[in-house]
C-alpha cells in the first residue's frame, strides 16, 4: 500500500472537505505514492515522535495536530517546527494530519470523550452549514431509473436515515443540435421533443466528484443538462462539539469528580457549581470558548472542553458547570481511536501508537 491508500481510509472516517477553513489539514510532508512500511499514530508531530518512528521503521506519521499550521518561509532548524519537518525530509517519512476533519465527524474526537462518559442520546451540538448540496438533471424518460440508481450507487440521495431519496417531474425537453452536434436521440438540425424526467437529488459535498462522474457516465446525452447547488440546511450529521446524556444524573461535584477519572485529567479548572443536578452534557475537544453559548441555548448541565480564559468563566452565569479539563487531556484518546480504527482496515503492516508524550503543559 501506498500513502494515499492510508489517506483514503482516513478520509473515509473523517473527509477533509469538513475540516475547518482555518485549518491545515492533510498531507503536509512527503510523497503521497510512497509505499508505506509502517505508520505512527500521534497526538503532535515533534522531534521525539519522528526519532520514534525511525527507530520503529514507519515511514508515515498520522497526526491529529498538524506540525505546520502556518505559512514556513525558512526550513533552518531554528524552531521546533522547522526542525520537525527538516528531519522527516531527510529520513523520507511522510506526515498526514486530520485535525478539525475527524473534530467535525460524527465518530470523531467529541464522540471519543461522550463514549468515556457513558453518555447516550448523542447529538451534534454545532451543525455544519454548507455541506449538502443538490443536483437537478433532465434525462430521457425511459433512462431515469437508470440514472437515479447510478447515482445512488454513488451516495446521492442519503438523508439522515434514508437512502434513495429523490424527486422526479416528468415534462417535455426540447433541443436541436447544430452540424457539429452527435445527438443521442433525434437528428441533427431538427428541432427534437423528448419526454423527459427532471430528477433532483441532494449528497454531502466531499462526494461531488463522485455523483457529477455518475450523472455523465450514464446519462444519454451528448450534451448534459444540470444544475448543482449548495442548500443552507444543517447537517446534522458533520459539525463541532457534541451534546448528551448521563443515563443517571449526579450532583455538579460529583460530575467533575466522574469526568477527572474518566478523562485522565490531572485537574480541572470550572465555573462555580450549580444546585441543579447534572445530566446533559456538551464536550467540544480542544479550544471550545466559541460554544459555551451553543452549549448554554441547548440545555447543558456541564459544558467539557479546553482553554478557557478568565473571562469565558463569568459567561456560565449560574445556568451551567464550565469545566476546563486541558487541550491535551480532552483529545488524548483520539491517536488510540485511529490505531484501533486504521488496524482493522489495513493489514498489510503495523499501525503503531506512539508512546512519546506530546503534552506541553506540565502540573506540579
């Protein structure tokens, strides 16, 4: 296997489409036709986890957190980042990361931590805008059927929890093609009539490429008639943050105490505990200050995530627990999440956790 066929398995778990506009996410260095010897799961890229994964002979690193994240005008070794990357080049070891793609996922980093929890009745707490889109097409009558299974083959037509779905009108198309034309149905130079059904279907927009080969590949025309727009719906499946339930609820105390344990956290820093007790919980992996008042407007007891600052703590304002249980601690599960998910799809060689901690935050 090569390290794009490991890319298409990520991909599969957690397309890059999704990840956030901010965000640098995928192949960052090497070659992507490289034949790959053995991968090195990783929370961060640093110096330690490539000395790793040269003494463990893995030519590709999987990274959560991508090592650059900014533009790099130098590569002299003067920052760690420099470094980093210098080090790889010159031991031919690729470096893929997936970052806010796999945050975004259904089965991804905040569904790693309501797992940890227990907790059930999961939902996405952010839901992306912008990822469904519509095709509408005109296609002769008796090849519709055709058509609309083509592109269901392809992914067109899921919604939530149903597949197929599509609307189909049928009408009169009409159409003259010029000397240079090869018409499928008629004859050049006549005025032609058809009847024909306009089949609209939507698709989740990472499969594009996928459903516009489908429409040509099967469609009859020469010339193909289609639209492709992108719908303001929520996808209710792709989005940050999670939100759900503790089967049995618990005071604010003991909750904390629960997710400390629970989340190997060596402490947590929290708003003032409330007299209600918690059941609805949202978590958002990583910097989550951006969705204290997501977490607030759905209902949530206790809101898990990182890196807030003094002032995000007087925005609970007695309705909920904040609770800061640090960047590295929230997302620290996810590398074995990847192992466990990349073993069982790839057998040809070994997905390797590293053992090199990453954490840069250190507690007395």
């Amino acid at each position: 296997m090569i390290v794009q066929d490991v890319i298409n398995c990520l991909h599969d778990l957690a397309p890059l489409h999704y990840a956030e506009d901010f965000d640098n996410v995928g192949l960052l260095v090497g070659d992507k036709s490289m034949k790959v010897t053995n991968v090195l799961v990783t929370l961060d890229t640093l110096e330690a986890v490539v000395d790793e994964a040269i003494e463990k002979d893995c030519n590709l690193i999987v990274s959560f957190h991508p090592i650059i994240f900014k533009g790099l005008k130098k590569l002299t070794g003067k920052t760690y980042v420099e470094r980093v990357v210098i080090k790889a080049i010159k031991h031919n070891i690729a470096i893929f990361s997936i970052h806010t793609a796999l945050d975004n996922a259904l089965q991804g980093v905040n569904d790693i931590i309501c797992n940890r929890l227990g907790l059930v009745n999961k939902q996405i707490l952010i839901p992306q805008t912008g990822t469904i889109k519509k095709l509408t097409t005109y296609v002769p009558k008796a090849n519709a059927q055709e058509l609309r299974a083509a592109l269901f083959n392809n992914g067109a037509g899921h919604i939530g929890n149903y597949d197929s779905c599509s609307f189909n009108t049928e009408g009169m198309g009409t159409y003259r093609g010029n000397e240079e034309s090869n018409p499928a149905i008629g004859e050049k130079g006549v005025l032609h009539e058809e009847e024909e059904t306009l089949v609209s279907v939507t698709f989740l927009k990472h499969l594009e490429s996928k459903v516009v080969s489908a429409l040509f590949k099967t469609h009859p025309y020469e010339e193909v008639a289609y639209e492709i727009t992108t719908l303001d719906n929520t996808n209710q499946m792709i989005g940050m943050g999670m939100i759900g339930e503790l089967e049995n609820p618990m005071p604010a105390n003991d909750a904390l105490s629960f997710v400390k344990t629970q989340m190997n956290a060596s402490s947590i820093r929290h708003s003032e505990l409330t007299d209600k007790p918690v059941k609805k919980i949202a978590v958002l992996g990583g910097s989550g200050a951006f969705a204290i008042g997501a977490a607030k407007g759905a209902g949530a007891d206790l809101f898990i995530t990182a890196d807030l600052k003094y002032h995000d703590f007087f925005t609970a304002e007695n309705q909920i627990v904040l609770a800061d249980i640090g960047h590295y601690e929230s997302e620290q599960f996810t590398k074995s999440f990847l192992v466990d998910y990349l073993s069982k799809k790839i057998t040809n060689f070994a997905i390797i956790l590293s053992v090199t901690n990453t954490n840069p935050v250190k507690y007395l």
